[in-house]
C-alpha cells in the first residue's frame, strides 16, 4: 500500500477535523507505546496473534494518526516527500 492510499483508507475511514486536537494527542500517546515496545524489545514482523504491544503495532499506530493528522490539514504525505526529498539534495550540495 502506498502512503496516498493509507491517507485515502484512513480519510474514508476516520476524518474529522473538529478533532484536530484529539489526532495530535493520540499521536503523542502513540510515540510514548513506541518508546515503550522499543524498551521492552518486541521487535519483528508478528502475527495476528502476537501483534499487540509490539513496535510493529505501535509504528503503525504512529503512522496512522500522522495520516491523519495530514488529512485534517490537508497535507499529501507523497508530494511533501517529493519535496523535502529536493531541499535535502539541495541542502547536502552546497
């Protein structure tokens, strides 16, 4: 799946810019459950099973309220890629 097509899956899911404030804070909540499997080692690709509390569980969490976060603002995560792609060559020329 492409980024465009998670943000499209997770607009059509999960869109509401009232709660702007609410996206930022589970995204808050998310990186801190990050920090917490990375502490703990749960590393790898798991299954169904053996999904929760693992950092492949919650870096998808992660991406998931940055998606949404870019939804409400408005923001296509490929293009902004494509851009911060060119200033960093730039940046790393000069």
């Amino acid at each position: 799946m492409k980024i465009s097509e998670l943000q499209a899956h997770i607009r059509a899911v999960d869109h509401h810019p009232e709660n702007t404030p609410g996206y930022f804070l589970k995204l808050i909540e998310e990186v801190g459950e990050l920090s917490e499997a990375i502490r703990k080692g749960k590393e790898g690709q798991p299954d169904l099973d053996h999904l929760k509390g693992t950092i492949a569980e919650e870096l998808y969490d992660v991406l998931y309220y940055l998606c949404a976060l870019a939804n409400v603002y408005g923001v296509d995560l490929t293009q902004t890629h494509h851009l911060k792609d060119q200033l960093n060559q730039q940046k790393y020329r000069s």
